[in-house]
C-alpha cells in the first residue's frame, strides 16, 4: 500500500512554493549541486516522461533549487544565509500518465544532509540503494521509493533515523535479511513500513515488534519466516500476506498483551499458520477486514456470540481454504462478506447468517466445499447485489440462487458425494 500520490504532491508543492522565498541573494552548497548533477547523470525520463526538462534548461546556469521536485532551505550550519540546501527532492512527476524515471540511483544522494523528504515516483529505476543512505540524510522523515526495479538489501543504515516517520520501499526486487532494527522500538519515530511485493525479502519479525511504535506495517508477498509475535498495541493495519511464516497464532493473539485496538485491517493469508484461530482475533474492538485464508488452521471458529452486533461490523471476514471445522457461528452474521469455503465446516447455516444474506446486509456469502448440512432460506428473493455459493456441500442446493453467485472455476457445483458426508470429514 502505497503513499496517496494526490496527498504526497499536494504536501510538496507547498513545500516548493514556500521555499522560493529564499532563493534571492543565496546559493546552492557545492556538495548539494554535485549530488543533483549525479542525480541528472544516473537517471534519465523514460518515453513520454518530461520530469527532467526544467533541469536541462539551455539558459544559462538556472538555480538548482529552481528545478522540478527540488525545495531548498536556509543551510542551518550557516548564520550568514548564503547558503541553501536541499530539503526535499521529489524525482519523477507522480502524475498516472507518466511512465516514470529509468536509471539508478548515485551514491552521491546520501551527501544531501539537510535532506528530509526523498520521493521517487513508480517507474523503472533499478540497481541498489546506496547502502549509507541513512548515515548521510540523519534529517530524513519520509522515504518512498516504492514501484520501481531496486535491487539487493535494504541499508541497515535506515533503522534507527532519529526523525523517519515513513519507510516505503514496496513493489520493487529488494531481497535478503530486513534490517530488525525497523521492526523494533529502537526506531521509535517510525510509523509507517511498507516493504510489500519484494518477493526476495527474509528473515523473521522479532519478538520486540511488540514493542515499536509501529501504526501500519505492509510486508506482504516476501519470504519472511518464523511465528508471529505479539503484536505492537499501536497497530492500526497490518499484513505478512503470502509469506512463509508458520505455528500459531497463540503467541500473538492468546497471551496476556495488550490487543491492538486501532488494528482495523489484518492479513495473514497465504501463509504456514496452523491451529485454532484465538477468539481474540475476531474480538479485535476496531477490526474491518480480517483475512486469515490459505493457512492449515483447525478446529472450530470461536466467534464470541456478543459480536454479532458489533459496531462498526465487519466489512469482510475470509478464512477459507482451511481445515477449519465445527459450524458456522451465528456471530459472523455481522459481516458483509464471509468466506467460509473450503474447509471441513458442517452443520447447518444460522438463519441469522441466511437473513443478513437475504436482507442485503451480507453482500457475500461463499460456504462451498465444506459438509454443511442445510441452509434455511428465507421467504423472500436474493437481492441482485448479493452473491451466494453453497455448492458441493452435505445437502441438496435449497434454490437455484444458492450457486447462481459461485465463481466461474473452482470446481463442480453439485452436492459433495454421499459417502463423504457419512464419513464425517466435516468433523477432522
């Protein structure tokens, strides 16, 4: 989950506009004009691109501060007021029709000291980040470099920056060990971490995660190990989708820590995690989105009854393709799409699940592949915005409508094989 690219350019236009001020009777310091050379000498505007034209003015020599994505600001080490530095630097437009920047990024950015906001928009920029990054821009509080084709790790010298707020290097070939020390409170000004869709990046999230200060944490689609820790009481979203992580969730959800109260989205699909699913995941007092499908939890969804009229409900609540058995628990009625499917679920579905279904208040309602046994259908049509799928269960579809809304593929759409049923898989 990436920046919102309208708030970001919003932020650092005013940031532009309100550094012209400064410019008369002042200059650039050398080492920012040498680093900005670099930047023009590494990267280069891909077709269709024209980020670098204010740069590459033929007029004369143009103030570097006066260019595209650059904001300058009184060098503080300078009572004179001579001297300007580098305070932001905004590579690439950001606009939707823009392709982006290619090229790679100079060792030379870590010498903009005074630097406190580097954005580089999505494009095709490859290579490392310069591994001193972080020892160089001490002043940063935001980085986001997400969208593009980086490369190797990412610099331990960015844990622990004593002003970053956020750290977004999503979407792009980073791989090898994520510095811990992003993860714990050593960083304590870190908020946002975001290194989603790197597929190459490891190792495990200490058991100190619990104590950051962490309110959003993205570090979906990698290879991240271990068994989930406990989780920081300042999280507000959260995901390790498709990963490798395994055990319980005992440790993070069971024990006697402070749940996260602000924790709105959870994401631990696509993953090892095996188990029951603690009833304090679904008591989670903000939770909206709780997505726990594609592990190997079992046994039987303990929903504590008194959510059933949670407030604010469920927006979606997905723990299919289990080996979750039991019945489906009345509870979940209060959320507007649950997917049950592909599980060992039996029994019959509450008429409070089939009413919501019914009533427009459940928008998805997917239970196939599972052993139900019955599904009470109320006296009334199902709404054209409802989609309903109990196929392939213990039982004869009550209405055309109940696999009307089944996905094109995913397998048949009759009832499960009579000596399955009589088998009790539904109960393993």
């Amino acid at each position: 989950m990436a920046l919102p690219p309208l708030l970001l350019r919003l932020h650092l236009l005013f940031l532009l506009l309100g550094s012209r001020a400064v410019w008369a009777g002042a200059a650039l310091h050398d080492r920012d004009a040498a680093a900005l050379r670099d930047v023009r000498a590494s990267l280069r505007d891909l077709p269709g691109s024209r980020f670098f034209e204010s740069w590459d003015d033929g007029d004369g020599a143009p103030n570097p501060c006066a260019y595209a994505g650059v904001v300058c600001a009184p060098d503080e080490d300078d009572p004179s007021g001579a001297l300007l530095r580098v305070s932001v630097l905004t590579l690439g437009s950001g606009l939707s029709d823009s392709p982006g920047l290619a090229g790679t990024l100079p060792a030379s950015l870590a010498s903009l000291t005074a630097l406190t906001d580097l954005v580089l928009y999505p494009g095709r920029v490859g290579g490392s980040i310069p591994a001193d990054i972080g020892s160089g821009l001490r002043r940063l509080r935001l980085l986001s470099l997400s969208g593009n084709r980086l490369t190797g790790q990412v610099p331990d010298s960015l844990a622990g920056l004593p002003d970053l707020h956020t750290l977004d290097l999503g979407n792009n070939r980073l791989e090898g060990a994520i510095p811990s020390g992003l993860l714990l409170p050593s960083s304590p000004s870190l908020k946002v971490l975001i290194l989603a869709n790197n597929v190459g990046l490891s190792g495990e999230i200490p058991a100190q995660f619990s104590s950051s200060q962490l309110f959003h944490v993205d570090l979906g689609r990698n290879s991240i190990t271990g068994t989930l820790p406990p989780l920081p009481p300042t999280l507000r979203y959260f995901s390790v989708a498709a990963n490798s992580m395994e055990g319980s969730l005992d440790g993070a959800f069971a024990g006697t820590g402070q749940a996260p109260a602000d924790l709105a989205f959870l994401d631990l699909s696509m993953n090892d995690f095996s188990g029951p699913i603690p009833p304090q995941v679904f008591a989670l007092p903000s939770a909206s989105s709780l997505l726990l499908s594609r592990n190997n939890f079992t046994g039987a969804l303990a929903v504590p009854a008194s959510l059933a009229s949670a407030t604010p409900p469920w927006s979606v609540v997905d723990v299919s393709h289990n080996a979750i058995s039991g019945e489906v628990p009345e509870a979940l009625a209060a959320a507007g799409s649950l997917y049950v499917n592909n599980n060992k679920i039996s029994g019959e579905v509450p008429e409070a699940v089939a009413h919501s279904v019914f009533a427009g208040r459940m928008t998805t309602f997917y239970a196939q592949h599972n052993f139900l046994t019955g599904f009470p259908v109320p006296s009334r049509p199902l709404p054209d915005s409802a989609a309903l799928c109990l196929s392939y269960n213990c039982m004869d579809l009550p209405s055309a409508s109940a696999a009307d809304g089944c996905p094109t593929i995913g397998g048949p759409v009759e009832a499960r094989p009579a000596e399955q049923c009589r088998s009790g898989g539904g109960d393993g």
